[in-house]
C-alpha cells in the first residue's frame, strides 16, 4: 500500500515539477494542461497564470482513450463538462507533444460570441436552417468558439464578438434600444466587437439602418459580398483548373438545349424596394421567347434552388440573371447558379467593371451593352442560330469552374441547426472573425487603432443605382 501510495507521490511530483518547467519558460500560457496516460486515470492541474503558481487542487476530468491530439480534442468536444473539458490552443504544443509517454494537451476557456436577434421578427432562412436555441460550439482548429442567440441587451455581457445580422425580416430599433445595448457594452470588456454582418444588398435593408446619431460608432467590423468589408464572402466565385479540361473543350454546348430563354421570379410583385424585372421580361417577350418560372400568372412551377429547378433550367440556352437592385459587386446566386447549370447568363445587376472582374472571361451577356430590345434580341438569335457562337460563351470552361455558395433549398422546412458556410451563423464565418479577434486584441500590438464601420459609408451606403444606362432599362428602375 505504501508503494503504490509513494509511486503515485512521485508521478505527481515528477508532473509537478514538469509544469513548473512550462510555465518558468513561458511556454504554458493556457487555463490548464491534462495528461492522457495509457492507464485510465487523467488529472487536470488548475494554475493560476497571473502568478505562474501550481494550484494544489487537482481535478479529475473525462478519460480520453486516443493517444493523438485530434482525438482528444473530438473526445473533449462532445463532453458534456462543457466548461472544463475544451481544448484549445493546441499549436502551442510544437515541441512538448507528450512528456514521459502522455499527451498533453493545453486548454483555455471558448470565446464567445453572440448574434443579436431582439429586432427580427421572423426567420427567414426556414427552408434551409433553424435557429440554434442553445450554445453551439465551433471548431476553429487552434482554438475553440461558443455561438449563442442573445434576445436581451443586458445578455451581451457575456460575449467577446456581438453580431447584428441585418435582414429584410428586422426592423432598426428605437434610439432607447440602442441606448441599452451602449449601456451594456460599456459595462463589459471594452475589447468587446461589434459586427455588422448581411447578405442582402444595401438598398433592400437601408430602412433597418441604426438611428443616425449611432451608425458612425457602432460596429467595428462588417461582414458582407463587398470586397472592402472588413470579411466578404462573396455569393460565388470561380477558380482555376488544375488541368485543362479536354471534355469541355471539345463539347457542343448547344447540343442538349431545347429551349431559348427562361427566367425564375421568386419576389412578390409588389415588392418596392426593387426594379421593376417582371414588366421588363414581359417587353422584351415581344422579341424572344421566353419561359417564366415561379410566382406569377402563366408562370411554370420551379421551385427556387432545387435540383427539380435546375434540371429544367439547363435544358434552356440562355437564362435572365438580373438582380433585384443595381448595386456594386451585388452578384448573386441568380448568376453563378447559371454558370453551375451550364447556361448563359444575360445580366442586369451590377456595373459591367465588376462583372469583368469577378466573373469568368466571357462567360456573360450584359443587357445594357445594347441600344434597345430590339438590338438584344438580334444578337440571341444569331447565337441560337450559330452554334460555335454560342460554344465561345463556355471556352472558360476549359481552363476554370465557378462555385455557387448559395445552398439549394426545398420546399420543405429544413430540419437542421447548422448553417452553410457561406452564412453569416455559420461557424467558418464566426471563426475567421474570431482569429481577427484574436489577433488585433488579444496582443498588446501598439499599430491596432480603433477604426468603425459605417453602414451609411460611400462604398456600401451608396453602393446602389438606377439600373442601366439606356432608357430601354431605366425606364424600368
């Protein structure tokens, strides 16, 4: 008994000693270290980083059967010892991995973040996530981050990023609102961040704007499709091939269409804050023959962003992507869909620099390039009339691929609580404006200075226009 008692004294004090070695060399810098030995007992030794001093009490916490890092960090997510058992900060382990034949890994408490949800007033994204009714976790690799929905001011207390995820479905809030919300952040660490964060364009949620006498200083950050956010995660994209693609190269692309033009309307016609697309489509169906699908008298059922949809829709030549506003790099899922689905996109939307510059080489059409309708149709004719014409429109094909990032959605309401990663909830967003967090305040780097998003700034409150600059499309707008 005393042997086993004593052998036990010097293991502990052998790991002791061990900490003490970290901590003296700056390398421990984490809420605590636990050791995974091959026998099942594992002990997390609590130490006060203030002082570098070995607390006496030792803790026991869940056994982790796997000897890799990776695998104590899945076994430590699912625990339910939420608290104690996260593991983070492993790259900090470079060069003391295991000690006497243990795993050690380092840990510290999540950040947290929030997104604000007191000003909406229905969810919006039904049809392809719920909402996240307790704290989730995220994974960010080196570090680990709790999200949470926050419906009362005095919440935001208890997080280190605070999102305000702008919609059509939310309202601004009173000046009394937002004077709770100051009050509550003035009493948190003033290292707190604010995040504007949408995906919609900005004429469609200029209403929601915070009253004036705030927008100048309330968010730090934004998060939106425009490059000059502080993030942008843009609707699409398109990237280099590692190889040239010899099967689009030598495919007729016209061969499997039966169709002219189609075009999909999922907006209600007496949406205001947009330009009048549907009466456009129904002129120019004077010159072309034009199939419209979704909402609408006379229109065929397609449900938006379903793969019924896009089988129907790639049977079709060419197909009319045009936004719902005219505003800077607003290229939306209507475009790079299109692309996906092997069809030519006729554009209205964006200024013709950025489609240039953000799309693949001739991959489009821009509708205002032409002086009237007429002009428009003339050329869609040819094209449809001349298939090497028409093969030119996919030459990109074969030396690059678009990415849609707008997830397909159903009919049905979606089951799930985990949002796309190209959402504003989703754990990829939330952790690459944590490692920003991270990063600009958790230094004591002197070059970080204090700088606010404005929504009601240039190149994003002013980013929208009349759409077109011939009156054969203005007139419309």
């Amino acid at each position: 008994m005393k042997s086993s008692f004593s052998a036990t004294f010097l293991v502990l004090l052998s790991l002791s000693s061990f900490l003490t070695i970290l901590v003296i060399s700056n390398v421990y810098l984490a809420d605590s270290v636990v050791f995974t030995p091959a026998f099942q007992n594992v002990f997390s030794f609590k130490t006060d980083t203030r002082s570098s001093r070995l607390l006496s009490t030792v803790l026991p916490v869940r056994f982790v059967t796997n000897s890799t890092i990776a695998s104590a960090n899945a076994k430590f997510q699912e625990s339910k010892h939420k608290r104690l058992n996260r593991v983070v900060d492993v790259k900090v382990l470079k060069n003391v991995e295991r000690y006497a034949g243990h795993d050690i890994v380092i840990k510290q408490d999540p950040i947290k973040v929030g997104f604000y949800e007191r000003f909406r007033s229905t969810w919006l994204y039904k049809h392809i996530f719920q909402p996240f009714r307790q704290a989730t976790d995220c994974n960010c690799s080196s570090f680990f981050v709790e999200k949470s929905m926050i419906h009362e001011p005095a919440a935001i207390n208890d997080f280190d990023v605070v999102f305000f995820v702008q919609d059509v479905s939310r309202r601004s809030g009173s000046v009394k609102e937002w004077k709770e919300l100051l009050k509550a952040k003035s009493n948190h660490n003033p290292k707190q961040k604010w995040v504007y964060g949408t995906r919609e364009c900005v004429k469609r949620i200029h209403s929601i704007f915070p009253p004036l006498p705030f927008t100048s200083f309330i968010y730090d950050w934004s998060v939106t499709y425009h490059s000059n956010s502080t993030l942008t995660i843009p609707y699409g994209k398109f990237r280099v091939l590692k190889t040239l693609n010899m099967n689009a190269k030598q495919k007729n692309w016209a061969e499997e269409k039966e169709h002219l033009i189609a075009w999909m309307s999922s907006a209600s016609p007496k949406r205001t804050n947009t330009w009048q697309r549907k009466a456009f489509v129904e002129s120019l169906g004077k010159y072309l023959d034009i199939h419209i699908y979704g909402r609408g008298q006379n229109a065929k059922s397609c449900a938006s962003n379903t793969e019924d949809c896009r089988k129907m829709i790639s049977k079709y030549k060419f197909y009319l992507a045009f936004e719902n506003n005219c505003c800077s790099e607003y290229i939306t899922e209507k475009f790079w869909r299109t692309l996906t689905w092997d069809v030519v996109p006729i554009v209205i939307g964006a200024p013709k620099k950025d489609y240039l510059r953000l799309a693949p080489p001739n991959s489009f059409i821009y509708a205002d390039d032409f002086e009237g309708p007429e002009k428009l149709a003339d050329y869609i004719k040819m094209l449809h009339s001349n298939n090497e014409l028409y093969n030119n429109y996919f030459k990109w094909k074969e030396s690059y691929f678009a990415v849609n990032n707008f997830p397909d959605r159903g009919e049905e309401l979606a089951t799930t609580t985990v949002p796309p990663k190209s959402f504003v909830y989703s754990c990829s967003t939330v952790c690459k404006i944590v490692k920003k967090y991270k990063t600009e305040n958790l230094t004591n780097s002197k070059s970080n200075v204090s700088v606010h998003f404005d929504p009601r700034t240039s190149w994003w409150g002013d980013s929208c226009s009349k759409c077109g600059s011939h009156d054969w499309i203005r007139q419309f707008t």
